[in-house]
C-alpha cells in the first residue's frame, strides 16, 4: 500500500475501506508500530506541548497537575511535566522543557527571582500559578489564590468556635506565604487579638511542621489552635502532637491550607483552606492557549477566592 493511504488510516480519516484499513491496523498490531504523535506535530510547526513544572514533594501540586490534564487535552494540547526535586532545581527543570519544544510554560509555585521570569516570559507565553508577583512582571500571566483571605477564614473559624491564642506556623519565603501570614496577622487584629499573634518559623514539609510543633508543645501556656502553612506541615504538627500525647482536636485545633488529597485521607481528617484546584488549572491553561491561539485574556492577574474546609481537627478549646 501506498504511504498516503496507511497515513489515512493510521490518522482515522476518510479515504479507506473498512478491509483496507483492518488490513492496516491489523499489521500495526502485529509489530507494534504506533503513529509518532510529536513527529507529526512537528511537521506543521507546532509541538501543542504545554510544559509544566511542579515540585515532587508537593501534595497540592500533584492535584494541580491532574486538572491541567483535564483542561489541556479538551483542548487539543498535550502536556511535558518536569520536577523540581532535591538536586534538581527550576533552572534544569525549565531547560527541560525548552528542550522538548513546549509552546508555552505553566510554573506552579515558582521561586525563581522575577528577572528570570521576566527573561523566560520574554521568550515564549509562560503562566505563574500560586505566586503573587509585586511589581508585576511584564508578559507573565498570573494565576493564584488570595492566600491572605484564606488566613483570615481559618483564623475566623478558629475564633467563631472559641478560641483566642491562635499560633501561625508559617512557609518561611516559600510562594504565598507572606500573603498568608499578613492574613493571619489583619485577621487577628481584627478580632482584637493583636496581642496573642505568634508567628514560628516553619516551611513546606512535614519534618518543619513537627519541629514547630515540638516548640509550641514546649511553650506555656501553650496555644489552643495552629493554623500550619500548608497540609504537608500540618501534618507534620499532628504526629508530634500524637506522640506528645497532645489530643487533636480536644486538647488543640490544628488547620493546614490548600486541601490536598493528603487532607482528606479518613486518618488526617484535617481541617483546612482549600483552593479551588479545577479552576485555577482551567484558566492557567486557558490563558497560556489564548496566547498561543492569539485570543483575547482579561489584563492583570486571576485571583480565585479559597473556601474553608472544615473536618475533624478543630473544635472549641478546652
């Protein structure tokens, strides 16, 4: 047969019978022969690949990742992901992903300092998700939650069920979290609190939520609820305090921030903010398209309002 026609076979287009084109799928079968779907694109001078770096460790991102496929592929692009990981920072990562030809970048959480951001948006449409950006970078598009207003929820939540010493663990200069602490510290003054703030040193990972933890449980008097940078530390705060032998909820309240699946395993139960994961992937998606594709995108950043996500570790105090 000639190439043409085991083209249009292989594509599914019109132009085959149906024994023609079973002969065809039926040899493929037999020695294992699949189309090369980059190497198609390629020929019309386009990859429709988005890359897309996320952190390895990062329970939120893996979510994120999953809903950039469910908006992506609707819309007729594949995605290249590449990790950041210990020994493996955001440069190598991103230079993956140039090296694969994406068309576009979508950098969840990205600490790089905003000139190298500037540089890449310079270069070909790239979509920051879950970083503020002061000042604003030109080309970048931007898409995040309000962080602060989550803070504030959990601090509202924790003060609507009794509590007054609420203790901060924070994310260090981790993406979000000076927004998230600015909104633990409005909300506590809010509430006339200001004098019980107490902001720890903390990070992303569950061994600096322990660490934290193992201060307050030292400290006296202790506080009766913990809001934690994120989930992983949060988790992190709930062993030590079960090895303490500190009750959770009953002894102190304990809320994480982004509602990752790691919040809603039934032994967790933790209560938490939670951000909007499908829709800040559909528009990080939509908006690094619509540059591609020449469409029009609202000006300015996407901001998405976080929802509180009450389970079973907070309560009143004791």
């Amino acid at each position: 047969m000639s190439t043409a026609l085991v083209s249009i076979v292989m594509r599914g287009a019109k132009g085959a019978g149906q024994a023609t084109r079973e002969r065809v799928l039926q040899a493929a079968r037999e020695i294992g022969y699949r189309p090369d779907a980059r190497a198609r694109l390629l020929r019309s001078h386009r990859s429709h690949l988005l890359g897309v770096q996320f952190g390895l460790q990062h329970p939120f991102h893996s979510d994120l990742v999953e809903g950039i496929y469910a908006a992506a592929e609707p819309a007729g692009y594949q995605i290249a992901l590449s990790a950041v990981a210990a020994g493996r920072g955001e440069q190598r990562a991103v230079e993956t992903l140039l090296d694969d030809r994406c068309e576009a970048l979508i950098l969840l959480g990205p600490q790089a300092p905003a000139a190298r951001l500037a540089e890449l948006a310079g270069q070909l449409p790239v979509v920051s998700v879950a970083r503020r950006l002061r000042p604003s970078v030109p080309g970048l598009e931007v898409v995040r939650t309000a962080d602060d207003e989550g803070a504030g929820q959990a601090v509202d939540h924790l003060v609507a069920l009794g509590h007054r010493d609420i203790a901060h663990i924070d994310g260090g200069r981790a993406p979000g979290a000076a927004d998230r602490r600015r909104g633990y510290r409005t909300a506590m003054n809010r509430h006339g609190l200001g004098e019980l703030i107490r902001i720890l040193p903390g990070g992303l990972t569950e061994e600096e939520g322990a660490e934290a933890a193992r201060t307050l449980s030292a400290t006296r008097p202790r506080p009766t609820a913990v809001l934690a940078f994120n989930d992983r530390c949060a988790t992190g705060v709930l062993d030590l305090f079960l090895r303490s032998g500190v009750a959770v909820p009953g002894g102190i309240s304990v809320v994480g921030f982004d509602d990752s699946h790691l919040a809603r395993l039934a032994h967790i139960d933790l209560t938490t903010v939670g951000q909007d994961v499908a829709r800040l992937a559909g528009l990080a998606v939509g908006r690094a398209v619509a540059r591609l594709e020449g469409a029009e995108i609202p000006a300015g950043e996407q901001v998405i309002t976080p929802r509180l996500v009450v389970r079973g570790t907070s309560a009143p105090p004791p």
